[in-house]
C-alpha cells in the first residue's frame, strides 16, 4: 500500500455501488436533512440512485437563533463563527450517525458523505476589493470534523469553486437533475418550488452544455406570507383555502407586471424581491378590494402558478418543448397548486419527483450526496448555464478520516 | 482514464520528485510568506527537501489593518470574513504566480500547493455548546479557489483536523521537523525562535510516537517590546544592544519566577502571558533599578536564553540527551541570543537551520509544502505529543482543480 490515499480512493470508488449520506441545512436553519442513497455508476455520465433513508434531525433549542445571529453582519462575532463551524461539524457528523442507525446501517456500511453545511453568508455579487474582482460565499460546520468523527471520505463545501470560476456558487441542483433526468427522447424540466421557483431544462439527448436553470419567481414564498397573516395556519395545507377561493385575474396581471418576470434568463432572484414587501402589496390590495382570506390565497397560488407558465412559455417554449415536467419542493405537497399548474401546463405532462423514485423532501439532500461522487470521480458537478461560471469545475473540498 | 480523480492524484503521486509550493500568512498578517521546494520522496517514511525559491509578498495597503479588524470579536462582521475569505484566496493564488514567476517556473513546472491560510481566530480550548465539546479554529483563503486559479490541486485547511481529535490545533511543524530531522543514532531538537520560542525533541532513530513539542516561554517577544519602547528601533537588530549591556540576575531570577516554567510538557502559550504586561513589569523594575535600555536589552535576552536552557535541563534532559540543537526563527538572526543560548547549552551542539539546507526564514511555508505532500499520500500530519491529540490524523482537504 504505497500510496494510503490511492488505496482509499480506489477501492471506493471500484465498488458498482455506493452508499453514500447526504447532509444539508437551509438557510432557514430548522434542521439538517440527511439522506442515505445507493447509487449505481452506470456508462460514463450517468447514475441512478435508491434512497435508503431519510429523516431530518432538529438542531439542539436555541441552535436556530445563534446561527440567524451569526449570519447577520450587525450581531454575528468571529468567534461564535469560529466556534458554530465546529459545533455543527460535529452535529453533520451526528446526522449522519442517526440517520443510518436508524435505517439499519454502521458506519462500516457507508461509503461517502457530502455536506453542503450551513450557509451563514452568500454574495455571489463580483465586488472589486484590495485590487481582486470576486463574488463570495460562507458555509460552515467543517467537512474535515465530518470525516474524523466518522471515519467516511467526506466532500464539502461545494459552492466556492463555482464563485472562483466567476459564477454565482448556485443553483446546484441542475447538475444532480441532469445526471438522474436526461432523456434521449423526451424533453423534461424540473420544478423545484421552494420559497422560490426554479426551473432546469433538459432538451432531449442534453450534454452538459445544453441545461440551462433559471429562477421563474415566487413559489410557495407570497402563498406562506397570506396564510400566516390572514388564517391560523403558517401553510394552505393541500392549497385547501385557495380552492375554495375565486383568483382575482385584474390583481394577478397587477402583481406579475415587475421587471423580474420579463428578464431573460438565466436569472435568480430571493427574499429582496419577493418576500413581505410583495406579499404586503398583495395583502392591501386584497384589503382594499374587501377579498376573503380564501380568495387571496387563490390569488396568490395563481401567481406562482402564472409566472411558472409564462416563464415556460416565453422563455423555454420557443427553442425545447417540454414533455415532463417534475415537480419538487414543498408546493408538490399543495395539491391544488399542482392542479392548477398540470391544467395550464397541459400538453406538457406535469408528474411529481416522487413518481421517478425521488422524494420531493430529500431531493436537496441527495444532490449533495450525488455531487460528492462526482468530486470522488474527479468530475464537475456545476452547470454554467445555470451559475453563470466561465467554466465547468470540480466541486469541493476532499477530507480523509 | 476512468476515474480522472485517480489519474490526477496518481499521476502526481508517480512523481519522484515533486515540486511543490507552500504559501503561509502568520498572525502578524505582514504578508504571504511563498516558498518552493523540490521533495523527494525516499523510503517510507523520509523525504529530503531543497529549497528551489522563497519570497515574502507584501499584502495591498490596508490588507492588514482589514484581517486585524475582521479577527477581533468586537469589529469583525460575517460579510467582510465571507469576502476576505475570497480575497485572500485570490492573494494566494497570486503569491504563488509571483514566486514561480520570479523563480523561472511556469505553473505546469509544479505538482502541488499547500496553503495553511490567514488563521482570524484560535480556540483550541474544549467548551461544551449545544451539547458538543469541542475546541475551534478558523482560517481563511479558500483552497479551492487557490486550485481553480492556478490549475493545481491545492490542500488547504490543515488544522481543523487535529481540533476534530481533540488537538490544540497547533504546533503542526513537529511533523516536518520529524520527517527532515530524525536521525538514527543522534538526538535533535529543533528550537524555532518567533515571539515565543518552541522546542521540538527527536530522540535517535525516533517513530511518530517518541517526538515531543511544547513552548519553552518568551522567543522575541519581550526582547522587541523593550526595543520598542526604550530604543528607536522595533527590534535589537544582531543583538547589538544587548551585547552592550549587562544582565541583571536577580531580575531574570525573578522573571522566570512563574508558574508557566514549572509546567510539565506539554504547553504551549502566547501573547496572553508573555505579551505587553510581562514585559510591562520588567520595564517597571528596570526604571526603578535605573537599568540603562541596554541592560534591559541584555537581561531579556537572558530570559529567553534561560528559559529555553531551564526547559531543556528540566524536562528534555532527563529522558533524552541532545546532541544538536537546530535554530530557525527570527531569533537565529539574533547573533547575541545565538552566541549566549550556544555557550549555556553546551555540550549540546547549537546549529542554525540554514547550515542544513533550509533558511530558517522559509521554515514555515516549507512546512504546509510538506504537509500537503503528507496529505495526498494519505499519511498523517500531526504529533500527538505536540497537540494534544487523541491520535495521528490525515490533515487538510483536497481540491482538484
């Protein structure tokens, strides 16, 4: 065994299959999502992957608010930094445990770990500073930590590479949809509808140049501020309240007349745009035209649901027709949403992730565990259509036990 | 090339001879010390090194002023660590640009970089947090887009590591002094002299296991005080002031009179103990004995002399009798210092470390060359009989470019 990292290496990656654990945490900083996939390395490019197991694992009382503190320029200290990417390294590492355990699986059995860690800073903004022109971003909770407390290779820290090669450091998703999506017949796009909605697009037969991803708006972000400010309920559960609504077309047109929507991607957009602000836009329109609860929920669901479209079809329509689109994120649960998206999208057939074997849930966790295989193989796991980066590259930062 | 991550590490593994550059920026934060080697790999365990070019590049004005203001915990702010986390990976990248450049080396001439980064904050002590105990470090310039910049896999990152197993995070420099240093039937010690001075200890013919380092107490850092303070020069250039003056022993008596020395190995300590306010009482006692600048010069010399021979006397001796003692370190261009540490540790031979191929300037950057060339082998970096740590680890994290 001349080379002990050679050995290491190579006979993970001589195994058929892997077992591999994902660990991400969001910027809302509830928990960390932690998936266990098996993936099959099939020709060259492609892989298929099983979830094994997935669960999220709260943080400690109190975890939440140290991390929002820390990631705010007026509160967050260095050393609470310097200390928090410690203490979370050490809980990515207890997530792991804790979803393998109780799926069954020691330590002895897992292959690879990929941890995105906790972003507490994002400026993808390239910024002229002490004579360097850059972008920057910050993910703590130490990758090497990871790796010691498991005795597993472990890949983080996935974003800096894309900013060092000039693109915004996300989204990363678009490769993970390409490696487990392409089609060399059918067209498909992927929805994630999160706070915002994103969209990847995979003309048929796509090479790596040929994804292109782009935020299309709000997506549940503007349902979440009406419910929370008009019903008892922090969500529209199934989108029940807007169902029985009636969608206001004149305060849709309203809404959806900004400048965001008629940029051509890619573009991305966040909080800034459409967070309380638009909802509260929203919210005193709805006031002063005497609207129900119900009705602008309706209203707000038709938002997402039109922007989704017209982005489709303004955008995409002209140079792919889509015959798959695949819905995830947290309004793939809101039923009536997904119906009114499938009645307007139609003839594009719209299916949910969970129908190709891929829980809407874990997906974010999964593409991180993908992503380290791609790393542990030495190839890229970022899209310049969708980063904007000048080049595709080699994601993250390797550590051995 | 199935696994292109197999062929880039294995390619560069093949290598008998692999230059590598080591890039290092101390807490001083004056600027990034670049260094070259050549490294060859000879049986196991050993390799020999030579010093192919070294430079220290000044960072832009105001650089430093900004790392000091982002390290303290009351003016640091999460947005510029996230942006100078980036810049300073630029600034890296480009140290080692000008270093090859200078010495005549384009990047394809070079295998590999080791980069220790711009340490903003060390807690090595274990406190307990969210139900985890755990000590912390942070050092920023992010490796991966030092890899991305120049094209060359870069490990980065070496401390985290030895925190994750319960090490101080530092010293890591034991590791090389042991791979450059051992001998098979001499005792070395290597005694590196910066503000506070720190003893490694290679008994003959010494496994991982047998190496000890801990601080003997006070390098520079009382001697630059007093020269600063008393003299309008920041430091006592060759000793020269001291060598005028005459030492006071009751004052050196009662100087070493603190519990740090009795201490058994290992320790370790810094400016909290020896900085401004233990100089600060031997200034007192100076004035009130009317000692002229020179004398102080001279009697704080005296005490780190006295410290580095009492430590060795006391706690090295007993166990393991040196025949060589190796300086490196400001301190060994300190004439005066050497001559008077050269004739109170004889029989023991004083050396510098320059008389052994490796200019003591270039000490620390040549050290993360090595570690990184330690870490692409898959072999440890740290000595638990200097950090602390429950056992040997593999440091720092890979990024392929």
């Amino acid at each position: 065994m001349r080379f002990a990292v050679l050995f290491m290496l190579s006979s993970l990656l001589d195994k058929k299959e892997r077992r591999i654990v994902g660990l991400m945490s969001g910027t809302s900083a509830d928990g960390i999502d932690a998936a266990i996939i098996e993936l099959r390395q099939k020709e060259e490019e492609a892989v298929s992957v099983s979830l094994l197991a997935f669960d999220t694992i709260s943080f400690p009382v109190g975890l939440r608010d140290r991390i929002l503190e820390i990631s705010d320029p007026e509160h967050g200290r260095v050393d609470d930094i310097c200390r928090m990417h410690f203490v979370l390294g050490e809980l990515f590492a207890e997530a792991a445990g804790a979803v393998s355990a109780a799926a069954g699986y020691s330590m002895a059995d897992l292959d690879l770990i990929g941890s995105h860690g906790q972003t507490i800073h994002h400026l993808p903004d390239r910024v002229e500073l002490f004579g360097v022109k850059t972008g920057a971003t910050l993910q703590i909770g130490d990758p090497s930590v990871i790796a010691q407390r498991t005795g597993i290779v472990t890949v983080g820290d996935f974003r800096t590479a894309d900013i060092a090669r000039g693109g915004q450091g996300a989204p990363l998703v678009p490769y993970v949809d390409y490696l487990l999506f392409k089609h060399t017949e059918k067209a498909r796009g992927l929805l994630n509808i999160g706070g915002i909605a994103n969209m990847t697009v995979l003309p048929p037969d796509a090479g790596p140049k040929d994804v292109t991803a782009f935020d299309t708006g709000p997506g549940n972000m503007v349902i979440d501020t009406v419910s929370e400010t008009l019903t008892d309920q922090s969500i529209d559960y199934g989108g029940e309240g807007a169902r029985r609504g009636t969608v206001s077309d004149v305060l849709v047109k309203d809404m959806l007349d900004r400048p965001f929507f008629n940029l051509s991607p890619p573009k991305s957009t966040g909080r800034e745009l459409f967070g309380r602000s638009y909802a509260d836009c929203l919210l005193r329109e709805g006031r002063k035209n005497k609207m129900s609860a119900d009705d602008l929920l309706a209203t707000a669901t038709e938002i997402t649901v039109r922007s989704i479209h017209d982005s489709y079809h303004r955008f995409v329509e002209p140079v792919t027709k889509l015959d798959e689109l695949i819905v995830s994120g947290g309004g793939a649960k809101n039923t009536y949403l997904f119906e009114s998206l499938a009645a307007r999208m139609a003839p594009v057939k719209v299916m949910i992730s969970d129908d190709y074997g891929l829980s809407s849930d874990a997906k974010e966790a999964v593409a991180f565990a993908i992503l380290a295989n791609q790393t542990i193989m030495g190839r890229p796991g970022n899209m310049p259509g969708a980063t904007g980066a000048d080049r595709m590259a080699i994601l993250g930062k390797i550590c051995l036990p």
